[in-house]
C-alpha cells in the first residue's frame, strides 16, 4: 500500500474484485477512503495545484486573459453555468444563497479592516 506501507493481500472475506481495485489502486479500500476524508477536510483536489499553478501564471500574465481561447472558454463556461441553472433551480438557488454570504463576509472583512485603520490612526 503506498498509503500505510502494508502489503495488499486479499484477506478472508474479501471479494475478487475489492482485491482487485486495491492492486489497481495501489492502495487498500481503507486508506484511500481515509486519504479522502483528509483531502475534503482540508478541500483539496488533485486539481489544486493546478488551480494555483494557472492562477499564478494569470497574475504575472494578466493579458492572458484577453486571448481568445480564454474568451471562448469563458463563453463555454457560461452557457453551461446558464444550462445548469435551467436544469436545476435549487442549486441555482443554493449558489445564489452562498455567494450573497460571501459578500456580506467581505464587507463585514472591509468594514474591519477600516475600523482598525482608524484606531491606529488615532493610536498615532
């Protein structure tokens, strides 16, 4: 297991194909199902290094942006959102719901950080 370092045997009780998906894997049932718990918890994907990797190039590159392959998959990215949205009204429901959070948080951040601008001014 290249988890836990353990060797992956079929054990009793163990149907051909678990043992089967542990040798593809790798890895036992158990660890991978651990490994994910740790991953959601902490909300990592496989992509995450990825996501930071191109947004990293986006900030040194911002006309990037611009090109018309990004254009055109913005525009894909839309119409599928728009498409979901149709198809599932209680999902565009939820995600409406958490992005007015959102901004309510980063308002409540802003009027923070200018309260404690202003006290430190006035320390002064």
């Amino acid at each position: 297991c290249h988890l836990c370092g353990e060797e992956l045997k079929k054990t009793k009780g163990m149907s051909q194909d678990a043992y089967r998906y542990e040798l593809e894997k790798g890895a036992h049932i158990k660890c991978l199902r651990e490994q994910k718990a740790i991953l959601q918890k902490h909300e990592i994907s496989g992509d995450e290094y990825l996501h930071a990797v191109v947004n990293g190039i986006f900030e040194l590159f911002p006309k990037l942006s611009d090109t018309k392959a990004l254009q055109d998959y913005n525009s894909q990215i839309k119409k599928m959102g728009e498409e979901m949205d149709e198809k599932f009204p209680y999902l565009k429901e939820v995600k409406e719901k958490m992005m007015d959070e959102a901004k309510e948080q980063a308002v409540e951040k802003e009027e923070q950080k200018s309260e404690v601008g202003k006290e430190e001014q006035g320390a002064k």
